[in-house]
C-alpha cells in the first residue's frame, strides 16, 4: 500500500461526527467552527467570538481519530503518525490538563508540509 501522509478534509469531517465542511466554487473549502464551540451566543461581529482554543482541539481530536481510521489495515512504514493520541493529567479542581501533538515533516521549502508517517 503507499503511505499516508495526509488526510482528507471528509475523514476529518467523517471522524469529527460534524457537519463542519462546506464547499464554495469561489472560495474553496470552508470550515465551519461553530460545530465545534457549541451553541455559545454569537456577538454581531467575529471579532468579538471566542472559542479559538476549543475549536482547534475539537479538530485536533477529530483529526487523530480520523488517523486511527485511516491506518486500519496499513503497514508499518506507510502509516500517518501525524497525530499522536494527546496526554491527559490528574482531574484537579475540576480541570484537567491535556497536550496534543501535531507533528509534520516540513520540507526546507516553504510549501509542501506533509504529516508524519511511522
């Protein structure tokens, strides 16, 4: 099989459970957040929301499950290993601290980046 270097912006969408894609002739592929942040209320302006943080770890997450699918049946060598399973601490005051990786091969070049594979 070859090897898995990226994902499609479906997987991610499949493994998220979301509707978080939407495509538009003129701008191309767009990702929708608000899925991801809940049903916060939303000022007038954007520049007022929050939920960048969780946003990007709900993608995150959705990404690394989404590598789980994808490696199924795949040998060592040709997996994507771009998104370790993140590390979770000790519940205290109710929080807890997670850590999430994403981790890419970066060509020297400045376009191209592709994840990692193990």
């Amino acid at each position: 099989m070859a090897q898995i270097t990226d994902l499609t912006w479906h997987q991610l969408e499949t493994a998220s459970g979301l509707p978080l894609m939407v495509f538009d002739n003129n701008l191309g592929i767009l990702v929708r957040v608000s899925p991801l942040i809940g049903n916060v209320t939303m000022p007038n302006d954007f520049r007022d929301a929050v939920g960048v943080v969780q946003a990007l770890y709900q993608l995150r997450q959705a990404a690394a499950a989404a590598q789980i699918i994808v490696n199924a049946g795949q040998s060592i060598g040709e997996r994507l290993a771009a998104f370790p399973l993140a590390s979770n601490g000790t519940a205290v005051n109710g929080f807890v601290m997670s850590s999430g990786q994403i981790i890419t091969r970066t060509p020297l070049a400045t376009t191209g980046i592709l994840g990692a594979i193990n």
